[in-house]
C-alpha cells in the first residue's frame, strides 16, 4: 500500500506570470468521511524548468475505488496572473519516491505557420497577398523524456480541408531523425498556400503525428482519449487581422506611475493587405487587480503617429469611437466585437489601431505571450504608448501582443454571435477497448463512421449503429473519424488492446 504514488512536474510562471513568495500550490486528498486533508505544498518565488514532486498515498482513508485529489493555486492576487504550470500527472502502485520510470516521446506543441507575423489575415486579403504573405509553414515540437535513451523518432504530417479533403501529406516514412535523451527537435513543413479554398472563411485542419521506434511505453488501462504522439487541430480563417492566437497569458496597459492626471494613449500598428472597409475591432478586456468596470474610453484609428520622441502634432487620426465602459465576457479568453456606427474604408496599407483615456487607470488588456516578432526574442515593433504628448515605442520586455484584432469583411460573416450552436457531438467508450468500441452521439447525427490508423490511413468502412466490432484489429491506436449530415468531421481517437 505504501508503495502507491501520485507524481506530476510543476513548473512556476512558464510563459505567464511568476507566483510571488507568499502563493503557494497545495494538494488535498479526499477522505473516505469526505473531508479534504492538505497533503503537499511548495511557494512561488522560484522561477525556473519543470521539476518532478512524489506524494505517497498511504494513510488508509484515501486507499478508496473514488479516490479524488484536487489542485489549489492560494494567491492574494485575482486576474491572469501567478501561474503554475502542471504536467503528466500519474497514479500508479508499485513506485518509488523520485524514481526515473518514464519512457515517452510525445508532441510538445505545434503550430501552423500559415501567415508571415500574423495568427490570422482576412482570406480575401490573403487570396490577394499570396506569396507575399506566406509564414514559415507548419511545424513540430517533439520531445524526447527518456532520461538515459535515445530514441528513433518518425513524423508525420496530414492536412484536410473543410470537406475532409486532404490536401497536404508527408508520411512517416519520408522523415526520421535520432532524438537524444531529455532532447527535442523540431520537424518543419514547406510553406503552403491555400488560395484555393472555398466560402470566405474556410476551415483547415492538421493532424500531426510521431511515431517513435522504442521506448515509449503506454501505462496499463491508460484513461484518455488520446495520447502525445498525435493531436488533431483545426484553423478556421476568420475575416479578421490578429496577431494573437486567441489566448492570453497575462495582461498589458498604460503604467502611469506617478505621472497624475494625464490622459494616455496606446496604438498598435496592423499592415492590411488589399483595400476594404474596416467594420470595428474585437478586444480582449482582461480584468485586473482594480475595478476600471465603470471607466470609459474612445477607441481610435490612425493612418500615422508622429515620430517617436517628438510632439504628436503630426498624429493623422482617421476615426474615433466612443465606448462607455470594458466589455468584460464571461468566458475564458472572450473577446469582445465593438462594431462602428458606420463602415471606414480603408486603403492597402499601414494602421495604427487603439485608444484614449482621459484619466490615469489601467484599461487591462489581453496579452499573448506566445507572439514574437520574426520568431525571435525582441521587444514588438507594432506597439506604441503617448503619456506625455509624444510617441514611445514600448520596451524591451514587450515581446508579447494585445489582444486586439481588426475587423473586416460582410456583417453576415460575424453571425457566429447568434447563430445555433452545432451540438454534433461523438465519444467512444470503453477506451481502451477489446473487441467492441461503443459510439455515443447525438441521436441520427451521423452519417457515417470510418476508423483510420495512426498514419492516417483508412482500415474500414462502418455502418452506422451504436456499436462497432473491432476484435480484428491489431492492438494499437486508431482514429474514428465521424461525419454527420452537414459533412462535419469529428475525429475520436481510441485505442485497441
């Protein structure tokens, strides 16, 4: 009994905000009366990698088949800050304190390199653009947690579009490198143009894979619905200009200091790429430490800002848009859409995008720490702040973005507000599972039901029902791809024992 562990990685701040001395990070365990009992504990301060905790799990009130467990993060501060980063968390007999036991190769992140700087561009204005446009093309984080062993890895890349049509694929046997011990590469793909997509917002799909050779052992009735070694994600290509991937690691505003009662104004430079009509913006307001709920603002567009470090006399403001107050969403990362009184028609060309306060207080904004200029550690060129009538460029340590986006294209393409929800929902179960796999779904929602192997190829063709017969496969991990009417995909993965 003693020999039972729950072990899991912690890493303090990551991309987000550091944990003060005074936060700390506590487990509690579930008791069989019901009471939860602190078991562990560490502070912030310390900033630094991940590093691996073991908590035993012996005393007899916890050994129960509902043992539950929870993760408290205890910090004086609210809003997006004091992070903790958790990782591979594992329950498991017959362990050891601070054993080396894992043998993985997973996927560590990936992105698509579809746009040069941007996370999006309007399809129209990338259709226009072309090459000129073209990002870096997608890629793959893989990592190598074997502590002693280096290990044979495969990659692999497919990509379909909105039709589950696939148009892209390099396979695994096309691409194959050594990965050192506690190592990680990158696999990068060309750079690819999609000009041929249809409807104004196409969606894309990407599904990466690895396959390493040895060395990378699944627990037992391992409980997922995937595992590391392939993730499934999809872009849809909305009629908007973001640097931002959607989510925000902390917040950024104007820091008066002690400067007293000055207004403040703060720009961010968007390049558009084909003449349309600006529409509005959309904003992350992140909520912070004070209460600005009742503050307001007028959001503004220029053609030009005066040169830094000069009298912004010469600033050429184009539009002007009064707000009343934070459009705060009760949702994680909720973007506000602010649409203008009327259309501004704007030609190809450089913007500056952003607002003024009339009065010292942090108008809080979302701010994506995993955007960096060209891909290097700099400060953000685009970005710019006015507290004492002239122009600076924000500093060194701005390496990140706002969260705010240009809107474009017809109004229709912004019904996603109020259009219907598509409920078209799929889960398989038992996972893992022996001969039969169970498909949940909503009722008559699919069409149709293919199973497809690791590297994407298709094994067989399915007969609706709400059970599948797989006792003829060979033990491994498969995909259930799963279209229903409207030819919407949903890919569920499960794995064969």
């Amino acid at each position: 009994e003693d020999s039972i562990y729950l072990s899991f990685f912690v890493q303090r701040q990551g991309i987000g905000d550091a944990p003060e001395p005074e936060d700390s990070l506590l487990i509690f365990f579930k008791t069989n009366t019901g009471n939860w009992i602190r078991n562990w504990a560490v502070g912030g301060g310390f900033v630094g990698n991940f590093v691996e905790y073991f908590i035993p799990i012996a005393d007899y009130r916890y050994l129960i088949p509902d043992f539950q467990f929870r993760i408290v993060n205890y910090t004086k501060a609210t809003g997006n800050l004091n992070h903790w980063n958790i990782d591979y968390l594992r329950i498991d007999k017959n362990r050891k304190a601070g054993e080396i036991s894992i043998e993985d190769v997973g996927i560590a992140s990936v992105e698509y390199g579809l746009f040069k700087d941007f996370n999006n561009i309007p399809f129209g204005h990338y259709k226009f653009a072309k090459t000129g446009i073209l990002g870096n093309g997608p890629a793959i984080l893989v990592r190598n947690l074997n502590a002693k062993t280096a290990v044979q890895t495969r990659f692999q890349l497919s990509i379909y579009n909105q039709f589950n049509k696939k148009i892209y694929s390099k396979l695994f046997n096309t691409s194959s490198r050594n990965l050192n011990a506690k190592g990680d590469t990158t696999e990068r793909y060309p750079s690819l143009l999609f000009d041929t997509l249809s409807t104004a917002t196409p969606n894309i799909n990407y599904i990466f894979s690895v396959d390493p050779q040895s060395n990378d052992n699944t627990p037992d009735a391992y409980q997922s619905s995937s595992n590391n070694n392939s993730i499934s994600q999809s872009h849809r290509i909305m009629p908007w200009y973001a640097y931002d991937d959607g989510s925000a690691e902390g917040g950024i505003g104007l820091d008066y200091a002690y400067l007293g009662n000055l207004k403040g104004q703060f720009a961010m430079e968007f390049k558009t790429l084909k003449d349309d009509s600006l529409r509005g913006l959309s904003i992350y307001f992140n909520q912070s430490l004070v209460d600005v709920s009742g503050r307001s603002f007028k959001l503004r567009i220029w053609k030009a800002i005066s040169p830094s470090g000069r009298p912004d006399d010469q600033d050429k403001l184009l539009y002007e848009f009064p707000v009343s107050k934070p459009l705060y969403m009760d949702s994680v990362n909720g973007f506000s859409y602010i649409f203008f009184d009327s259309t501004l028609f704007l030609s190809k060309g450089n913007y500056y995008v952003g607002w003024i306060q009339q009065m010292p207080y942090v108008l809080n904004i979302g701010y994506d720490n995993n955007y960096r200029f060209q891909n290097i550690e700099q400060g953000n060129p685009h970005l710019f702040s006015n507290l004492l009538g002239s122009w600076e460029k924000a500093g060194i340590d701005a390496k990140g973005t706002p969260m705010i986006r240009m809107l474009f294209g017809e109004r229709k393409e912004y019904a996603f507000a109020t259009a219907a929800i598509d409920k078209f929902t799929v889960g398989v179960y038992p996972n893992p599972c022996q001969d039969i796999v169970f498909v949940k779904t909503n009722p008559g929602s699919i069409l149709q039901n293919e199973i497809w192997d690791f590297s994407g190829a298709l094994i067989m063709k399915c007969p609706y029902g709400n059970s599948i017969f797989v006792g003829n496969l060979k033990p491994g991990h498969y995909i259930l791809h799963s279209m229903n009417e409207n030819k919407k995909p949903r890919f569920t993965h499960f794995i064969k024992l």
